[in-house]
C-alpha cells in the first residue's frame, strides 16, 4: 500500500517552518483580514500561472477530472433543462450562480476539503439547496418580508453541483 498524504494541516505547519515562522499559520488564519489574504492568494497564483504553459494545462485536463469536459450529452441537459422550465410555466426560472460567499459550505456541515475554495471571499457551491435559502431570503429581504424562511413558492431554480471530494 502507498504512503498515506498528508493532511492539509501538517502541510501547513512544513510551510510555516520552512518560513521560518511557526506562527504563519495562526497569523493568516486568526490575525490576517480577509481582503488582505484574498489579495496575498492572488498575487501568489499570479506570479505561479506567469510559467505555466500550453502543454501544463492540456496534461492537467487529462489528469485532473475538475478540469475535464463532461461526457453527457449536452444537447440531452438542454432539452431536459428546455422541458423542466415548460412544466413549471408561471414560476420564476432563476439559474443560480454556481459560487456563493466564502464559508457557507461550512455553515452546512460541508468540511472545507470537499469544497473548491476561491479567492476574492468565495467557494463553489457543493450543495444547491446553499444558493436556493440564499436566493429566497435576498427575495424575502427585498420584498420587506422578514422572519422565518419558509420557500420560495413560484421560484424553479437551475444549477449544477459540483463536488470536488476529500483532498
């Protein structure tokens, strides 16, 4: 059997050391604003994408399944998509955004290494009913109705999930 991976905290802790800092960790996560490590993560994937190339991105299509196209039949999804919204004429067709804010996974029970985070305060979503209660309650908001959410009756939402899976 393979050597196990390691886990996302002990990396944390081998870059810290190699930083020379043992703290690096606790002041990112505890110290560092959000915007600002939003911004320190971008500058980071900048400077690294400058010396990816052509070849680099066609072999992480062909060995990273987040990357790849998918093999259904999108002609099948459209049309299935096309009858799903005639069914429900009178409803709202709202597609959903398939980011929401940073965290709310979480907020779900969602363990942060099933979930492709992004930078600029966001995540893709690993579960649509996320998006849908967000969606609902802005509506509510809006409309001046406060309290318990309850549905949002007349609403058909379109969205594709996308799970990632442990690291």
């Amino acid at each position: 059997m393979g050597k196990e991976r390691p886990t996302t905290k002990q990396i944390a802790k081998a870059v810290a050391r190699r930083a020379g800092s043992a703290e690096l960790t606790r002041i990112l996560v505890d110290e560092l604003p959000g915007s600002e490590l939003a911004s320190l993560l971008l500058h980071v994937m900048r400077e690294r994408s400058r010396s990816v190339t052509w070849a680099d991105a066609l072999r992480l299509v062909e060995r990273n399944g987040l990357v790849r196209a998918d093999t259904a039949d999108a002609r099948v999804l459209t049309e299935l998509d096309a009858r799903a919204f005639a069914a429900a004429e009178g409803f709202d067709a709202v597609e959903l955004s398939p980011v929401a804010p940073f965290g709310v996974n979480a907020l779900t029970g969602i363990d942060q290494n099933n979930v492709l985070t992004a930078t600029r305060g966001t995540e893709v979503l690993a579960d649509p009913t996320i998006a849908m209660a967000l969606e609902c309650a802005s509506r509510r908001k809006r409309e001046g109705r406060a309290g318990l959410l309850t549905g949002a009756p007349g609403t058909e939402f379109l969205y594709r999930v996308f799970r990632p899976g442990p690291l």
